[in-house]
C-alpha cells in the first residue's frame, strides 16, 4: 500500500466491511499461481493480513513475510500471528532480503506509481524459477471511481489532479514489460458484487470511500466532504439504482496477471 502519514493511515475497520468481497479475487490470484521458487513468501501490500492462512498453507516450510507502509494494518496482521516476519515499508523502496520465490500482491500496486520501473525490479529480485503474481483493480474509468475525480474537479477545479488517487497502465503494457522476462499469464475479471444499503448512504459510496476515494476526501475540509459526498451520492443512485430489498449489483473489474523467471 502507498506510504501513509499520521493523518492518512488506512482505516482498517473501513476496509474491512467489505472483507467478503475483497477476499474472493484474493483467492484466485492465489489459486493461479503455479510454481515457486525455493525462496521466501512474500505477501508485498499485506494490509490486515487477510491472505495469511491461505499463504501460509501454500508456503509450506518456506518464510512467509508480510509487507506494508501502513501502521494500522501491520497491527492487525501481527494479531493473527502467522506471518513469520512484518516489515513496514513503502513498496516503491522496498527491497528483499534474500531473493523470494513468491511475490504474492494483491489489491495494492495500483497505488504506487512508476510501474515501468516497479514490476521488473519486482521480477528481476525473484529466485530463480520464482513468481510475481499481481492483482489491481481496473475500475477506474467506471462511474464508482470516475465520478469522484469529475465532481471533485467540478466543485474544487484544479485540486483534482493533486488528489493521489491509485491507478493502473492499460493491460497491453503490462504484457509488453513483462512478457519478455519469462512465463506470462494476464487476464481480467468482472466481480458482480451485491452490496447491502445503508441508512442514509449509498452502498457503492461506502464501498469505495475506505479505498480508492480516501486520498479525494483527505484533501477536504469537512464541508467540502460533505458537499462531495451528496453529490457523489446522487449519481451513484442513477449509475446503480437500489433494488426494492436494500441491495445494489455492483460490477467491479479487476485485472491480474503471474510471471515466473
């Protein structure tokens, strides 16, 4: 996850709401990878430490390490006890100790930047016979995310650009960058995801306020907040209506893709 201060750790109380929904793509980039290296298992962006047991079941006798930049979610996961080391580190800085055969990232290189830089240096720390295996989300051009950036530019015209909000290269160049350094594998998936509604919020604001809105509402007083927020809400309720029982379908897209060496 991206370097955090003080004022913009992550929320784990936040994330974790929709903890079901961020699971399952989790599991299928876990589920794609086909061989490791001999070397350690990194979880690099760990957060709370959601995928713990189920690497820790694929690691088997090898050294699993969680990574992350927050405070807050390296907490979390040292409760849970199964990782057997947690370094807190900026992702863009960080560097192995001793070359890993997995470099296992989920949900959290789209918020650092200078892919065309990142994943080879990700590939090239590998072991040899290792993997990197990655998943982002690719929502960004969708309403959920696009609309927070055009109605913050709107109410807030020229503040937008400065925000931070994550993002990702077009697919193509991932394959370009990466497809000459070994054995890979690039696909997408649509996550039709049913989300509950809450008293007097939409729930797709909700979903996305603890992620990738989070550096848009930081950059605002609480008045600028709440005039962003009504009127997020309001396009929200035409781009995914609420259903009769309280629920939205929500389609989320994600794109993932392995590299062994």
């Amino acid at each position: 996850m991206s370097t955090v201060s003080a004022n913009t750790d992550w929320n784990p109380g936040g994330y974790a709401r929709f903890r079901d929904h961020r699971l399952r793509p989790a599991l299928d980039l876990l589920n794609a990878v086909g061989q490791m290296g001999a070397g350690d298992v990194v979880d690099l962006g760990c957060g709370n430490g959601v995928m713990a047991e189920a690497l820790r079941a694929r690691a088997g006798r090898r050294t699993l390490i969680g990574v992350d930049s927050s405070p807050a979610m390296l907490e979390k996961a040292r409760a849970a006890g199964t990782y057997d080391a947690l370094q807190q580190a900026d992702i863009a800085d960080w560097h192995p100790r001793r070359a890993p055969g997995l470099i296992y990232s989920n949900a959290a290189l789209h918020w650092v930047g200078g892919h065309e830089v990142l994943m080879p240096r990700l590939a090239h720390m590998l072991a040899k016979g290792g993997t990197l295996a990655v998943q982002m989300p690719h929502q960004n051009k969708a309403p959920s995310h696009r609309v927070w950036l055009s109605l913050a530019e709107e109410l807030f015209p020229g503040r937008a650009e400065k925000m931070g909000t994550p993002g990702v290269m077009a697919p193509v160049k991932y394959e370009e960058l990466l497809a000459p350094l070994g054995q890979f594998r690039l696909w997408e998936t649509d996550y039709y995801q049913r989300l509950t509604a809450e008293p007097g919020s939409h729930p797709v604001r909700r979903y996305t306020e603890s992620t990738y809105a989070r550096p848009v509402l930081a950059a605002l007083d609480p008045g600028e907040k709440a005039d962003l927020i009504r009127r997020y809400e309001e396009v929200m309720h035409a781009a995914y209506p609420v259903r009769a029982d309280g629920t939205v379908l929500f389609p989320f897209r994600r794109m993932f893709f392995t590299l062994t060496v």
